[in-house]
C-alpha cells in the first residue's frame, strides 16, 4: 500500500508510540517522522527510524505535518489533538480518546469544519477473531441473543515486564490509568457489538496492594437499548488488573446455543443447541503487530479517501459516556441512565 502522505506526528515515546514509529518505517519507508514528547530529545531518536524530535507543540505545528497519531497519555489528549485539529491535521488518538468527556464535542466540532479524519484507536476491531464473532452474530447463529458475559483481566506487574508497574500511565489516575480507561477496549466492542448503552449498574474498587491510586477491579451490568419490539438484551463486564490468568473473553448466550469469543486464543466456538461441547468454527491469531497494522492502514486509507473510519470520534466519546455512567453509579450506588446522565451534563 502506497501513500501520498509525507510528513506525521507521532505523540508520545512509550510503547505504544515506539510501535508506531516501527509500523510506519516498516510500511510507509518514505514518510518523515517527528516525535513530540515533553522529555528532552536525544541522539538514541535516529535509531529507531525518528526523523525529527521536538519539544513543544509550536514545533510540532512548524512541522507541519498532514496527520499525527496521539499517543501520550490519555489525560493530555485534548490538549494536544485540538491545536493541532485547528491546522488541520487528520488525528488518530489511541484509545482511550480522553479521559471525560469534557472537550470531545468541541475537537470533533473543529474536525467536522475542517473536513479531517479523526479516529479512536481502538485496534482490536480489526482483530480477525472479533470480527469473525460479529459476523456469526450478525448471521444469528445461536438464534436470538439472551444474556451476554465478557470478562477482561491481566496482572498489572506483569503487564509491561520492562518497567516498574507503579510508574506505568495504568496505575496513575493523573495519567488516565485504572482498568475503565485502561481496559476500554471492552466498552468499544460491546458498543459495536450490541448497540447503544441504556443503563449501567456497577461497583468499582481497588482490591490488591498493588502501590496505585487507581481501580483495580470493575463489576459492571449493562442494559442496550431495546429493539423495535421493546426486547433489552442485558450484560455483564468483570474487569480487573490483578488475576494472573491473562483473560479477554466473550459469551453470547442464544436461543439456539452459546458463541464464545477468547482474544488470546484468537478463536471463536459455538455449543449448540442439545449439544455436547464447545466446537471450534474460527480460528486465528496473528502476530502481535497486525491489528495496529492494519489500523495504521485504514487511517491513511480514510485520509486518502476521505472516508469515514471504522471508529470515529463519536463512538471514541460513546465508551467515554459510558465510563462516566458507571463511575457515577458506583459512587451512588445505583441504576444509571445514560440518556438522562447525559442530558444532565453542564
């Protein structure tokens, strides 16, 4: 895949900007890289394919650059997506897209006059096994969906084994950690996957001794919106950073069986109806890379074509509406209602 693009931002030097720069080189050889972090630059930058390293965002605009990918963490998002939205930069920003919602309707306002691309990062859409298990639902393989269990979970001090947990973005609430923004990747699924949120029921707390002054730990309950015949599918969503079991997984209980999706398998199995046991009908993991891959792809695709993205700004700002409503309903303990949280909002 060719581009027409020459020049891109990348935002932030942690991980996930270092996977970035890496993609780029790999597939885009031709296109310039600066990098805007807020330590100060070294010589180390050339070894990894940067071009350019700056320290502000005035030299970032200098820069000119016709995209940027926003990369730093998430509680400094707006402050660097909006400047460089008003040049008219096509903005990719890693999920999740801020930490509130606060903001968001003013950067997607300033994208839509501008006529540029703003899309959420949430990769795991293009994973083949998430997509395969929407196709299958899609086609109402096990019949109607009754209930729907998802389940999400690593140990924070394993996570990232060349750093001190206590240091990472996820264990600072100043930096947008904790598993709801962390995690968030099951909010944008389950939104792609059932619809809009109509209520949430959640409990949120801290149960390790992990050194953090985040959540560690979520318990959630959704109801989606009803279907033309007033039906309301519910689900449930445990979220955590302490079970050492690395888990993402998803279960669609139907009329006609179960489908079960499992991330770290890269699989997708039904049990159908007076079944037996679970059979395998998809299967495929990639390696690591392929989902930013192809997300990388499909940003400058919808720059090229000046089409929609598969995540927009707007369902970017649809898991941030409903990680406020279950913060809210876990501080009042109760019900909360989307529809009226939101109308609610100063």
């Amino acid at each position: 895949m060719e581009s027409s693009l020459s020049r891109i931002l990348i935002v932030g030097m942690g991980s996930i900007g270092k996977r970035y720069i890496s993609i780029i080189n790999e597939l885009f050889p031709e296109i310039l890289i600066a990098v805007l972090r807020h330590q100060k630059c070294s010589e180390q930058f050339i070894m990894v394919g940067v071009d350019y390293c700056l320290s502000s965002i005035e030299e970032a605009l200098e820069f000119n650059p016709q995209a940027a990918i926003i990369a730093n963490p998430a509680s400094h998002h707006l402050n660097t997506a909006i400047p460089l939205a008003k040049a008219g930069v096509h903005l990719l920003i890693e999920k999740p897209i801020s930490i509130t919602c606060e903001g968001l309707d003013n950067l997607i306002h300033i994208c839509d006059e501008k006529n540029i691309t703003l899309m959420t990062g949430y990769n795991l859409r293009f994973l083949p096994s998430l997509q395969a298990f929407r196709r299958f639902l899609d086609e109402k393989k096990v019949g109607k969906a009754l209930s729907v269990r998802a389940e999400v979970g690593q140990h924070l001090p394993n996570w990232r084994t060349d750093s001190d947990y206590r240091n990472t973005v996820s264990a600072q609430k100043k930096l947008g950690g904790g598993v709801l923004l962390e995690l968030s990747h099951e909010f944008d699924y389950l939104l792609w996957l059932f619809g809009q949120v109509d209520w949430v029921e959640a409990r949120i707390s801290k149960q390790s001794n992990f050194e953090i002054d985040v959540e560690d730990t979520a318990y959630i309950m959704f109801g989606f919106d009803k279907d033309s015949c007033g039906y309301q599918l519910t689900a449930s969503l445990n979220m955590d950073f302490i079970r050492h079991d690395t888990t993402r997984s998803c279960i669609v209980i139907g009329e006609e069986g179960s489908l079960k999706w499992d991330a770290m398998n890269g699989s997708v199995e039904v049990f159908k109806k007076n079944g037996s046991e679970w059979e395998t009908i998809f299967s495929d993991k990639p390696e690591r890379n392929y989902t930013y891959e192809k997300e990388v792809q499909h940003f400058f695709l919808c720059i090229e074509d000046k089409a929609k993205p598969l995540i927009t700004g707007e369902e970017g700002k649809a898991s941030i509406n409903v990680i406020d409503a279950i913060r809210h309903s876990s501080q009042n303990s109760k019900l909360v209602t989307l529809k009226r949280m939101i109308g609610n909002a100063p």
